[in-house]
C-alpha cells in the first residue's frame, strides 16, 4: 500500500492564539513538509486546490513544480483538480511539465470541488456543474491516452480540430484518478472511464463507504476493465507520541474548519464528543498514536482491500512544528507498522 500526505495549503490564523503566518512564511512550511514526507520514507504528496480567503494554493500544479524541484522520489499529485472550472488541455500541459521536472512522478486527482468559487470566477454557471465535469473529463483522458493531435467538440469549450497538445510527460500516461465523495453515478463513471478512483471518507463510519469500492469493481468487470485499478481512502488525521496529545493538538484546527463549513452548509456545529469518537477504532479520523494510526489503515485495508491511504493533517492552521512531527512519526512508525501488517495478511492467504 502507497501512504502519504496532502494539504489544502491552509492560510488561517492559529485556532489557539490566533496568530497568523505570512503567505510566505506558509509557502515555505509547505514545502518543508514535502521534503521532509520523502525523507521519511512516505510515497505521496499531493495538494489541494481552493478559490477562498483561508486557503493559499489556487494553482496546485504551480507548488508541485516547485515541489518537484525539491524532491527525488515521493509522487506529487493534485488533490484535487477542480476540472470543471478548468481548462483541460492546460491542466494536461501543466502536469505534463511537473511529470518532466519531477522524471515521471506527477499525478492528477481530478474532482468537481467541494467549493463552487471558481465557477462564478471563471464565468461558469454552477446549472451545468455535472455537465462540465464528465465534458471535460472526457478530453482530458483523451488527451493523455495519447491523442497527441485531437479533433473533439463539446457543449462548454471551444472544439478542437487536430491541433497538437504538447509537451508529452516522461510516463507514458499520467495516472489520472477520480475522487468521489458519495456518489454512486460517480462510481461507475470513473469505472466505465477505467480511472483509479479515490475515495474521500470525511466522517462517520468508513464501512458504510464500502459499496461504494465493491460497485467500482463490480462495474469495471462489467465494463470489460482492469479489475486491479488502485482505489485511494483520504482521510483526516494526525499523529503524536500520546493519544490524547493527538486529540488535543488536532481539535482546534478540526473544529475552526468544520465550524466554517457548517455555518455556510447549515450543518451541525462539530463538537469534541463527536470528535472523540470518530477517532476510535471504528470511526473514519486517523487521529492517535503511531500505533492507533496504523491499526485503522490496516482495518480499513480490511473492509476496502484498497492500494493507497493518503491523510490530510490540518483543516485550519496547525502549528508547523506539530504538523513537522506528524508527518515524521507517520512514516517513521506508522508506515512500518502497516506494511509489517500487510506482509502477515498477505502470508496467511
């Protein structure tokens, strides 16, 4: 199983004393934590994408460029791509030019956001949101599957009549996966697409997303597929030396960011005791010791038999020291823990 770490490149003020970082200053933290994540030993970093006040990276594909750059072995990915309100010959131009810095280590996670900023910024009507998403999608794979000079029209980009779309990236493709949040049509395009499918469990009991893995490999048999296409989880979490340390240090950023959210979706406001036990062994936050951390990838190995687990670590601003440490203690122990774990599974069938 490939492990790592991604980031929405938050730029809030502390949840604790309110202090706030320079757009600077966080850049440069950013970039630490990539460095350090491949010291470590993890095997992806990706990076989110978001048009808002409290998030710094608009254009992830401008910092894992730079990452690249840094960097020698860990994967850089999107996370994701907001392809509706993008163009997709540039977002393939883009991270074809990250593929060619980084020797073939780029990757996209495309989606449709969780935010709706970069459609009225772009000038896109947010009535067309699923629409734009599978056009676009579409001529993205188009593009990477080697269709160097495309002829294409759609509904929502000007039509394509056999121009070039260059530079090729140093792979062959770039793997290009579809994250999903709970939607079963979803599922099945990105199986009829034959995309790798990530799978973003922000929340309750990560068994009842468990259909949604087996409809994606049901529908990849039935559209004559790959069958052994890779399925990602993303999740929250945070790693320290004691359990309670961890509970203690991540609850401040979890709730300023999911308070944010609620306000603006009219959901509940969260609350520790909730918090509390969404980090049990059952719940779907990575949050405890090295020890816990690795337990629940490896339970959740269990119930989705998935190929990567990638943790974002902060919803608002985390102290960079604490977020340092986490990530150190996530591929020093935790992953050792799990791939130790996953040798024994793999002995006993």
């Amino acid at each position: 199983m490939e492990l790592g770490v991604y980031s929405f490149g938050e730029l809030t003020p502390n949840p604790v004393d309110g202090t706030r970082i320079s757009p600077e200053e966080r850049m440069a933290n950013l970039l630490e934590e990539v460095e350090l994540a491949e010291r470590v030993g993890l095997d992806v970093f990706a990076m989110g994408e978001h048009h808002r006040e409290e998030y710094l990276v608009s254009a992830p594909a401008v910092f894992l460029a730079a990452a690249a750059a840094r960097t020698s072995r860990i994967r850089l990915s999107s996370a994701v791509t907001v392809l509706s309100s993008d163009d997709p010959v540039r977002v393939f131009q883009d991270f074809a030019l990250i593929d060619l810095i980084s020797k073939g280590r780029a990757e996209i996670i495309a989606g449709r956001g969780s935010f709706i900023e970069s459609f009225p910024l772009f000038g896109l009507d947010l009535q067309d949101y699923d629409e734009l998403f599978a056009e676009k999608l579409e001529l993205l794979l188009r593009i990477n599957r080697g269709d160097t000079h495309v002829t294409w029209s759609g509904r929502h980009r000007a039509a394509l009549t056999g121009q070039g779309v260059y530079p090729r990236p140093s792979q062959e493709e770039l793997p290009i996966w579809i994250a999903v949040g709970g939607s079963p049509p979803s599922v099945v395009r990105a199986a009829q697409l034959g995309a790798p499918l990530a799978i973003a469990i922000i929340g309750g009991d990560p068994a009842g997303f468990v259909p949604f893995a087996d409809l994606y490999r049901r529908a990849l048999a039935e559209f004559g597929g790959d069958v052994t296409l890779p399925v990602s989880i993303n999740s929250f979490g945070y790693v320290a030396d004691d359990a309670q340390q961890a509970r203690d240090e991540f609850y401040p950023s979890y709730e300023a960011g999911m308070r944010k959210i609620a306000a603006e979706r009219g959901f509940a406001p969260p609350n520790r005791a909730t918090f509390d036990a969404t980090c049990g062994p059952s719940g779907a936050y990575f949050v405890g010791t090295p020890e816990e951390v690795a337990a629940k990838v490896l339970h959740e190995y269990d119930l989705f038999g998935h190929q990567r687990f990638l943790m974002q670590t902060s919803l608002a601003t985390l102290p960079h020291e604490q977020v340092l440490r986490s990530i150190e203690l996530f591929g020093t122990e935790v992953a050792p823990l799990v791939r130790a774990g996953l040798a024994e599974r793999a002995e006993g069938h």
